[in-house]
C-alpha cells in the first residue's frame, strides 16, 4: 500500500481509547463542582447560628445604650429565657426573640447565673455590670456589660470573674 502526504498513519479496523472524552471530564467537573458547592453551604450554615444572634444581641444591647446615653433616660432590658424584652414606664415590648437551639444566661455580681435577668444603662451610659453567655450548636460566646465601657463579644465561655481579673 503506498503511502502519501496526507495519510500519516495506516487505517485498522480496531479503535483504541486511551482516556477521557471531554464531555465525561465535563460531567465529573460539573459532580465536583455542585458537590463542593452544597457542602460549603453546609459548613458555613452550621456555625452561623451562633455569629449571627449573638452579633444580633450586642447590636441590641449596644443601642439600649446609646438610647440611653442620647435620651439622658434610663432605659431597662430584660432577658426571659431566650426573649428580651425593654420595659418602657412599667409595660413590657418584646424587641427581641431568639431561635430554639440557641440560649442565653445572665450573670450579674453577687448573683447566681439564670436565664432570666435585667441590665440597666442610666442615661449617662453607666450600666450595671453583668455578663451574657450565649451557646448555640455546642460552641459559646460571652457578651460582657460592663459598669463603665464598650460592651465586648468574645468566643468562648467565660464568667464575670475572669472578665474581673482580665482573663478573657
């Protein structure tokens, strides 16, 4: 059999594959890819419970007391199991109402930690020094109220008496 230019090799009648198609490396990618995709949301929705309420309850705390600091009125919350209420002239309002799997205990010098308490912030900014413990998901943080000074988010459990000596 002569052989030209344009031939470069002799035709069989066998067809030997030797690796992957495009279209399967495209379907194990697209896999790869969605398989990655559910798995990051995931991941990040476990532990968001935890950052986003607790962010959310300093945000409230810290805007009782710039209302109080602004108005020159005292203003009073108050934590009932995972709900907190801002009692306004005797009444009570619901501000705030946190999701099941999350809880809140409240410390306060002298006083034995419960899931329910009160903070005070005089409209001078002075507030009654107390801490707030958050868990949600196995994992904890601390909200720390204290008399005079910014109010803190910190990872972790701790009590009044660590925030006391600086052992956060």
């Amino acid at each position: 059999m002569p052989i030209s230019g344009t031939m470069m090799f002799l035709k069989t009648d066998r067809y030997e594959q030797n690796g992957f198609t495009l279209l399967e490396l495209l379907v194990v990618l697209l896999i790869m890819g969605a398989t990655l995709a559910l798995s990051i949301g995931t991941w990040k929705g476990r532990d968001s419970l935890l950052d986003s309420e607790s962010k959310r309850l300093l945000y409230i705390i810290r805007r009782a007391k710039g209302e109080a600091m602004l108005t020159g009125r005292d203003v009073r919350l108050e934590l009932k199991g995972t709900e907190i209420f801002k009692i306004d002239g005797g009444q009570e309002i619901r501000i705030a109402a946190f999701p099941a799997g999350f809880g809140i205990v409240h410390e306060a010098a002298g006083s034995p930690a419960a899931r329910t308490g009160r903070i005070l912030f005089a409209g001078t900014g002075v507030s009654t020094e107390c801490l707030l413990r958050l868990y949600a998901d196995r994992e904890a943080a601390t909200i720390h109220i204290p008399a005079v000074g910014s109010i803190v988010l910190e990872k972790g459990e701790y009590s009044l008496n660590d925030f006391l000596r600086g052992e956060q």
